[in-house]
C-alpha cells in the first residue's frame, strides 16, 4: 500500500487555512449539531460480527454491468441536462455545455488501507476514465476512500481543467501532483460562478478523513448547481438534520436531487440517511426528481441487501409523491427517465 493514498499532510499552512472557517474548532472541522460517528472502540467487534455474517444478499450475484459511455448522447446540444451514474456517488453532467463530474472514485477497492478490502460490484471501472470526454470541473464533496480515490484521480490529471473542494481537500490533490492553480476550496455556503453556473457547497451533517491523524481535517458538504434555466442538488453523504430544509430555502427548488440513499446502519445512523429519511430530506429541499445514489458500488454497512436502498427509497416517495429516477450504471440520461427496477431483472436472469 503506497503511502500516497493518505493523501497530504497537515502542515501550519494549510492549518492556518482551516483555522478561518467558522465551523473549525478545537483543531477539526464540526457538525451543526451534535452528531455521534458510531464507529469506536467498543462497538468494532459487534461491527465485525455483523460483517461475518452479513447475507447474500449484501452483494450482487455477478459484476454489476457498466454500460459503455455514449458520447455522442451525452454531448449532444440539448435544453436539458444530462447525467450518467456510474454507481456509488460517481456522477458525470452535462451541464450549459460543460462536463463536470462529481466524486470521481472509480477505483475498485474503497479499503486501500485496511486489513478487509471492500471491493466494488462492478469489474474494470477505472477503465471508464479512458472513456470520459474532458472534464471541465471535478466537484468533491469530502476525503474518504469513497468519494476520493488516489488511482482516479491520477488517471483523471490530465483530462481535468479545473477542481472545486471541500475545504481540506486540497492538500491531497496538490500532495498527488495536480497544479494548486487549478484548485478552488470550498466552505459551507461558499458559491462562485464557473461558465455562467452558480456553485454553492452545500452543509451536510457526517465526517472526513483518510487516517486516524486525519479526522475531521476536511470538510464535507454537497454541491448545488444553478443555472438560468435548471437546477441541480447533489445532497453528499449526510445524517438527517434541519439543514436540508435551510438549503432548500436558500437555494431550492431543485429540478433534480442526488440523494444519498445507501450504506445505512443501526451503528451510525447520525451520519448516513436510511431510505425514509433520504425521501424526507429531498421534500425538505423542494426536490422535484430524485435519483437515490451511495448504492451499487460497494458493500460499506453489512446492514442491508444490495439492492434495497433504492426499493425502500421509491417505496417511501411513493407516499411524499416524490418522483424517483434509477439510471442503469453508465446510461446517459436525463430528467425525463422512465424508473426501471433493472436490478430485479439482473438477479433474475441468473
């Protein structure tokens, strides 16, 4: 295991640089409110335990299939935007003729420094960054393994323009060679206007960190993008909380949202959503069209089937009246996507 994958060190002046944010205190970055990680000492052998004996249905049957990247359809001038998932919180936009990308881990294993490796559902993803047209934005909403790869990130280096980061972020993409000039950090609320889109960091409630010397070292948040005529919510991993109302009221309503729906737990349920709570946060935003995503990628709680997230997730909308898109890995698609429970199929053809 390469060093490289802890990322940047924390020196004085990248301290100095956190020390400015109001939501720095006592030498971490904080929540709004008081949010217990559920990941201690005491519990790691009940974690474990669980782990062992986790179901079946915790992992798919066969590798998640990963369509082929249509760039023609994906490039294709159009009023609307369009998006590709590509599993977990891997998402690729079109956006008023630019493409961003947010959370761009397409690495196959999100434990690089762990004694258990949690490898991905899907085979040979990194080789999809081959495939990706140049990226005029990479958007990362905090530093863990799952949302911040070390292999993406340096197969991405030169197709890259320009990056926006959680405040913190920075000094692992300037520790893995990425020009600092090209790197914009971001704290909660923060917003700056790229090719006539509105950028907001957006707070969520949750953790950060790529090491035990690196805890709480970086803010996290999700991201939302306004233009004249559409706008978009990335919600980022995040526990339930009032700030999702705020957000919607300072930056709603949302033509569609990314939810966070996906690796939930009894262990810490302050800093994942379960699905009940994903479809309430998106109302309490004013999200129009949701798509739930931190699913199909990796198996990080043990606590559910692999495919329940977005089935509890549509169940709970149904009754918010909350209308649910579930894009295939790898589809171009847009707002007008009919839902398909193509995971059902995928189960049983085998």
């Amino acid at each position: 295991m390469s060093s490289k994958q802890f990322g940047g060190k924390i020196t004085k002046k990248w301290k100095a640089a956190y020390e400015v944010s109001e939501h720095w205190k006592n030498g971490k970055f904080q929540n709004l409110m008081d949010t217990t990680l559920g990941v201690n000492f005491w519990n790691i052998p009940k974690m474990l335990y669980r782990q062992l004996c986790a179901s079946k249905a915790s992992y798919p049957k066969q590798n998640l299939p990963i369509k082929s990247l249509d760039l023609n359809a994906f490039l294709k001038e159009d009023t609307e935007p369009k998006f590709v998932w590509y599993g977990h919180s891997v998402l690729l936009m079109r956006l008023q003729g630019k493409s961003i990308l947010i959370d761009p881990m397409f690495g196959d294993d999100c434990s690089p420094i762990g004694p258990k490796r949690t490898k991905r559902f899907s085979a040979n993803s990194l080789e999809c960054i081959n495939h990706l047209p140049e990226i005029d934005l990479v958007l990362i909403t905090h530093d863990h393994y799952d949302h911040l790869d070390y292999d993406s990130m340096l197969k991405l280096k030169n197709k890259v323009k320009n990056y926006f980061v959680a405040l913190g972020a920075k000094r692992h993409l300037v520790s893995w060679g990425i020009e600092s000039d090209k790197i914009a950090e971001f704290d909660w609320w923060d917003a700056k206007i790229f090719e006539n889109i509105q950028i907001t960091f957006t707070p969520t409630r949750h953790f950060s960190g790529r090491g035990l010397s690196s805890m709480a070292k970086c803010l996290w948040g999700g991201w939302a993008l306004k233009t004249e005529n559409f706008n978009v919510w990335f919600s980022g991993d995040s526990g339930y909380g009032p700030h999702f109302k705020e957000i919607g009221n300072v930056l709603g309503p949302f033509d569609i949202g990314f939810m966070e729906c996906g690796q939930y737990c009894e262990d810490w349920p302050d800093i994942h959503m379960f699905p009940n709570e994903s479809v309430q946060a998106a109302t309490d935003a004013g999200v129009k069209n949701a798509v739930p995503v931190h699913w199909g990628g990796f198996n990080l709680s043990y606590q559910h089937d692999w495919f329940e997230p977005p089935e509890a997730f549509m169940k709970f909308a149904q009754k918010k009246n909350l209308d649910v898109l579930t894009p295939q890995l790898g589809q171009v698609f847009s707002i007008n996507l009919p839902t398909e429970e193509w995971w059902k199929n995928l189960e049983s053809n085998l």
